[in-house]
C-alpha cells in the first residue's frame, strides 16, 4: 500500500472538526467551517460554499467534502 501524502492534514480537519463541534454541538454553524483550521502555521479550508467536491490545494489526493444534497 503506498503511503498516503495527505493523512496528516486530513487528521488535523478531523481533529479541527472535534474542537468545533465540542464547542458548538452537533451543529457547527456555517461560520465556524468556513473559518477553517490552523495547520503548521496556514489557514487551511474545511469547505466552501462551491457546489461538488472540495480539495483544498494542500492537498495532493485527497478531498474533504463531497456533497450530495445543496
């Protein structure tokens, strides 16, 4: 299995995702994801309000979101 470039940033969403919904509940307003997350020092997206799937350009292979419902 080849190693996964992406799995530290995606650990950091994750864990960024954690923090808010600890602070916010299980309904993290739209400001809190579209504020994104801190990693090494950058701001990094967790999504936009673009429609389909959403790979933030740290990213090399994976993505964050796909939606499927608007």
């Amino acid at each position: 299995m080849a190693a996964d470039p992406d799995w530290m940033l995606r650990a950091a969403a994750f864990e960024a995702v954690r923090r808010m919904v600890k602070e916010h509940g299980q309904v993290v307003p739209w400001d809190a994801i579209e504020g994104g997350f801190e990693h090494r020092g950058r701001r990094l997206c967790l999504a936009s309000r673009a429609v389909g799937i959403f790979r933030p350009k740290e990213f090399q292979h994976a993505a964050l979101r796909h939606p499927t419902s608007p």
